[in-house]
C-alpha cells in the first residue's frame, strides 16, 4: 500500500527482461526523464504521453511549432539528480489537437518516422482506455480495494474471486452483445446509435446467480437467463464523448470491513 505506480512499474521492470517486440503505452504519471531514460538504457520500446506544462522540456518542445520530430532530451538540475545521470536521451515528440481543443503531448523511442506515422501513435496511445475501463470496473465498480476480511489469505481468495466475476461477466456480455446485434440487424428502423449492454448490470446479474451456475445441474437455463437479463439494459456508445477528471472526489481506505 506504501508502493505508488512509479515503484510498482520498476519492480515489475526488474522482474521482466526486456523484449523487442513489447511496447510499453504509459499515461502523465511516467511522463519524466528518468523513466524515458531509464527504457531508453534498457531497450524498451515505449510511448508516455506527457503533461504539457510542468516539465521545462515539455514547455520547451510545445513551443516548437513542429508536430512531430526528434530531438534531444537534456536533463534540468532536478532531472539530473533524480536519474542519477546527466546524460541526454534521443526521443521522438508528437503533438496532436484533439476534439477538445487539447494538444496531446506523446514522447517515444519509435524514431522511425516513416513506419509509425503521427496517427499511427495517437491511435497506440487510445489503446490504453479498454485498461482504464477495465481499472474503473474493478475499483469504483466491483470496489476490488474494499476488502472484508484481515487475514492475506482471505484478501487474495476476495481478490481472485473478483477477477473470476469480472471474466464471467465478460463471457456472458460476448453472448449479450451477440444477442443485441442480432436484435438491431432485424430492426425496420436502423437505430442512429450504437448501443452496448450496461457492464455495471451484467456484474449485478451475474452477482445473483453466480452460486447456482456452481450448485444446480440446470446451468444452461440459467446462462440463457443470465444474458437474456443482461442484454435487455443497453448504454449508447457516443463517439468522442469525453469526461472531465476534475470533481472525482478521493478515493475510498482499503478496508471498509462490509462486505
């Protein structure tokens, strides 16, 4: 609980050797010199997007008026002490303006701009909300971290029985999701929107019949109702819809002991 995301992705750094064919897709929280320089020394591939006005490398390369180029990253006085180096490292900078009207800040190691193009690097950082949907089903969602029990090993059978609920609802919403197709293609009227079933209720649904798929014999009835139920409560999928960060409120302690 005392390791933040920073500690946590060098433990998992020191545990895994460095492969060519990863590529590490990280958010603001990595945008510094020490971890661009620390994969660039290691081989990592890798692509951060980077806070815009907070580094004075960040100020200075959103003053160049190019879009895309390479150049050199010198480390200031605090980026020297904090990387332990005062080396420079070579990194790719892109710049994009989105729907918003905000310039999106990517710093990369893939140099070679004539196979990865500018939007070829913005969609390669998009790739990252299914993990940040994923995060805010188990947290805000599931509340993974709201433990009910003292003891490790009743934490982890909490915790794994969580990731086997949110694989379950997964399994059972790729049926849903079927089943909503299926429904919309035989519509005389073509909806304007794309709709998705609602993963807060499929989670729910699953919630309550989970200990009879384990218990009774007649599972393939309570599958058929399980998706029936979730693929009734549909969410429209709104393209570009954006939220704002500002007014989330801080977050729940660990153990709330309610469950």
């Amino acid at each position: 609980m005392s390791t933040g995301e920073s500690g946590l992705l060098g433990d998992c750094l020191f545990e895994i050797p460095p492969r060519p064919d990863d590529l590490l897709v990280l958010d603001r929280n990595f945008g510094n010199f020490h971890m661009a320089h620390r994969m660039t020394c290691e081989g990592r591939p890798f692509c951060i997007r980077m806070s815009t006005g907070i580094s004075n490398f960040a100020k200075a390369v959103m003053a160049d008026s190019r879009m895309d180029f390479i150049t050199e990253w010198v480390p200031s006085r605090s980026e020297r002490e904090t990387a332990k180096t005062s080396e420079t490292i070579r990194v790719r900078v892109t710049k994009a303006v989105l729907d918003s009207g905000e310039t999106e800040l990517l710093v990369s190691s893939l140099q070679d701009m004539e196979s990865f193009k500018t939007e070829d690097l913005v969609e390669l950082y998009g790739m990252r909300w299914g993990v940040e949907e994923g995060i805010k089903n188990l947290k805000p969602k599931i509340k993974v971290e709201q433990f009910g029990r003292r003891k490790p090993q009743r934490i982890y059978q909490e915790f794994y029985a969580h990731i086997l609920a949110m694989n379950m609802v997964a399994l059972a919403g790729i049926a849903a999701t079927e089943q909503i197709e299926k429904k919309s293609r035989s519509r005389k009227k073509k909806r304007k929107l794309t709709y998705k079933y609602n993963w807060k209720n499929a989670f729910l649904q699953l919630r309550k019949r989970i200990v009879e798929l384990f218990s009774r014999e007649s599972v393939e009835k309570i599958l058929e109702t399980l998706v029936n139920k979730i693929a009734q409560k549909l969410v429209a999928v709104k393209k570009g819809r954006k939220f704002s960060r500002k007014g989330l409120g801080k977050s729940a302690r660990t153990n709330q002991y309610y469950k």
